[in-house]
C-alpha cells in the first residue's frame, strides 16, 4: 500500500504548540532559500524532508517523535562551518558524542557510496554516520544553535 503524503499544514498539527514557531519558521526559511519540503508517515514519527533545488540533496528531515521535534541536519559543506560547532550546547555535544560510528570511515565496512563526517570538537575526533550524527531534540536551549546550523549549510548549498 502508498503511503499517503502529507502537507505542512498536517506536520504543524501534530506538533507541540511549543514548537510551532520554530517549525514554520525554519519551513518559511528553507522554503525561501530554495528548498523543497515533502511529508510522509512512517512506522515511528512523521516525517518532513527538505531538499535542496540546486544540489537535490536533503539539508534536513524534520521527526516528529514520542519525545518531541528532532532535526536531522546533513552538513555536506561542514568543512566551511567547522568553526561552528565549538559553540554547540554540551547537550548537542553529548548527541553527537553518542551518534553511531561511521562505518565506512572507521572501519572501511559500510557502503563506499556512503560519507560520514571527520571533525574535531574541543580536541576530540569523530568519525559519526551522517544519519545520526547531527540528529537534535529541539528545546528551547537547542532551537538557536539549530537553526544557526540550518543557515550555515544552507548558505553553503546555495554559494556551491
């Protein structure tokens, strides 16, 4: 069976009214930059997705989860933003601290097309998978260095 597709409109309603702002704003934002959102249901949590026009990669997927909004960023461009990240909450650290190993760069395993990010972070090394590396609860400490980070790859995107 499809599944159906959603609009915004649904996405919106189903999230906590603590987050509607921030979620019509960063819709309103990616939107304006040159993005286009598409919405589906999945087995555990709604799903928004906004891909990038120019590059047709996703910059983010929104989740709606028993927890709450999650942003999944994919910082393709991380290497002109690098900086960035020494600003990120201790509890944004602590996520990416506790995201997976990326398989392809530890240990040569995963699929080759596959690319998962190299940095550092107060001196530390990652080596994280792209689906779960920057994957963020949105709270009201979070919600600014998230959106911080959405404009950073997305002006990456649109000067590549």
């Amino acid at each position: 069976m499809a599944q159906e597709k959603l609009n915004f409109e649904h996405f919106l309603s189903q999230t906590n009214v603590d987050r509607f702002a921030f979620t019509q704003d960063l819709h309103n934002y990616l939107l304006e930059n040159g993005c286009k959102a598409t919405f589906e249901e999945k087995k555990t949590s709604l799903l928004g997705s906004y891909k990038h026009t120019k590059t047709k990669k996703t910059i983010i997927n929104l989740l709606l989860r028993e927890q709450g909004l999650f942003v999944r960023i994919y910082g393709e461009n991380l290497n002109t933003y690098r900086d960035f990240l020494e600003t990120l909450t201790a509890g944004m650290i602590a996520n990416i601290q506790e995201a997976g190993v990326c398989k392809r760069l530890a240990h040569g395993t995963c699929s080759p097309k596959c690319a998962g990010y190299d940095f550092t972070i107060g001196g530390e090394h990652f080596q994280k998978c792209r689906y779960s590396c920057f994957e963020f609860l949105v709270t009201d400490e979070s919600a600014p260095y998230i959106r911080a980070f959405v404009e950073k790859e997305t002006a990456a995107r649109v000067g590549a």
